[in-house]
C-alpha cells in the first residue's frame, strides 16, 4: 500500500496542502489538480501549500500552484506557498512569478499572511459600508 504524495489538511480559516515528494512532478500534479477542484467547489478561500519537502518542481508541479492560486483569487481568498526550497525558488523567479505569488519561509509565517489578509479584507470592507 503506498501512501499519498501529499497531505491535505482543512482548518478553520485555512486549508493547508503539504507536498511530501522529493520531486513535486506530473507523478503528483494530476491527482493534486483532482483534489483542487474539490476544494474550489467547496468554495475554500485560502489555501496554504507547503512545498518544503520538495528540492525540485516542474511546470506541471508550478502548473498545480498556480491553479490552487487562482481558486483562492476567485473566492476573495489568499494563497501562501511556503517553504520553497532554491531549485523550486529559481523555477518561480524564471517563471517570474515571484511577484505574482506570497511566498513565506515557514508555515506559521503563512498562517500569519492569512490571518493578516483576512484582517485587512475585513477592514476593507467595513470602510466601503461607511462610504
């Protein structure tokens, strides 16, 4: 029995994915890609993806990142990658999307962006009913 590339963790604000492969490849891309589009239809905000115990990332690895970016985008949510390691951090400056992403070191840093974000959201909000 073999067990799961990755881990997928629901919280209360958060939904946390953590790759555990060496290689983040299309060996783990598709099934990751299945399990997003459960998570967008359950309508999950933000999404924090761990890819610490990845030294390396193809284009169908940066491909599931970006969709899981895109669902946050669309339900008003935030998406935070961390623990990039430097041969993935290099693929993501190449693909110069290191603006485009949040990208902490550590997961309670990303926790924290989120919590930060939702704040900021709310405020936001709050100032538009005054105006």
């Amino acid at each position: 029995m073999s067990s799961s590339p990755f881990t997928i963790d629901i919280k209360d604000k958060y939904t946390h994915i953590a790759v555990l492969e060496d290689k983040f490849t299309a060996k783990v891309a598709p099934d990751l890609k299945a399990e997003l589009a459960i998570i967008n239809s359950e309508e999950v905000k933000n999404i924090i993806f761990d890819v610490s115990k990845s030294s390396y990332c193809d284009s169908s690895g940066l491909s599931v990142i970006l969709v899981a970016n895109r669902i946050c985008k669309e339900n008003n949510g935030c998406m935070v990658l961390c623990g990039v390691q430097p041969a993935v951090s290099k693929l993501i400056d190449i693909s110069q999307l290191n603006n485009v992403l949040n990208i902490t070191p550590t997961v309670n840093e990303a926790i924290d962006f989120i919590f930060m974000d939702e704040l900021e959201k709310g405020l936001s909000e709050g100032e538009e009913q005054l105006n």
